[in-house]
C-alpha cells in the first residue's frame, strides 16, 4: 500500500501549466523555490522520524539480546555446577570458620592462664 500519490510526466505539465496560468510568469519561480523548500523540509523531517524509529528498534534489539545473554550466563551448565557446589561447601565452611574461633579462643585463654601462672 503506497500512501505517496504517483506523478507520471503528463500531469506535472499539467500543474505546471496551471501554476503558470494562476500565479504568473513573474512569481512562479518564487512560488517553485517555496515548494522545493516545503519538499525539501518534508523530507528531513521524515529522515529525521525514520532514524528515530530505527534508533529504537536497534535499542529495543539491544535489551532483548542483553536479556538473552544474563539468561545464559545464570541458566548455564557452569553457573549450577557452581551454584549446587558452594551450597555444598558452604555448611563446612562454617564448621571450619567456628573451629578456628574456638581455637582462637582456647589459645587467649591458655595464654592468659600462663601469664597468670607466672605472676
């Protein structure tokens, strides 16, 4: 579906005939430079809309691709294998940062017992 009306030569001669006939042979070339003037801004103006739209179907693009990327980057094989193996360290891990406190612990209080031994 074309919404531009289709010119074929026959008829810009017509319209230009007419144009002749209405405004003259004196103000028809002021009146052509305004028309090229009015064309001419059409055209930037639907440039302008065209490179807008695209601009955001390209950022549209973007974030369904960045959306796409975070998925398998948290869905992966790698990223679970992680993920189930640090729930599986993390229990002992605990264990381990506690018994480290009570040796810590048990190491000032011998410490201080020694010290008071000797006073």
């Amino acid at each position: 579906m074309n919404l531009v009306p289709q010119f074929g030569f026959l008829e810009l001669i017509l319209i230009g005939v007419i144009a002749l006939i209405v405004v003259g042979p004196r103000d028809l070339p002021r009146l052509m430079r305004q028309a090229g003037r009015m064309v001419a801004k059409a055209r930037s103006m639907a440039a302008e809309f065209t490179a807008a739209f695209d601009q955001m179907a390209r950022e549209t693009e973007m974030e369904e691709l960045r959306k796409e990327i975070d998925a398998l980057k948290h869905d992966n094989v790698v990223s679970k294998a992680k993920r189930e193996l640090d729930d599986a360290v993390k229990p002992i891990s605990e264990d381990l940062q506690k018994e480290a406190q009570a040796l810590k612990s048990d190491q000032k209080t011998a410490v201080a017992d020694k010290a008071e031994a000797k006073s």
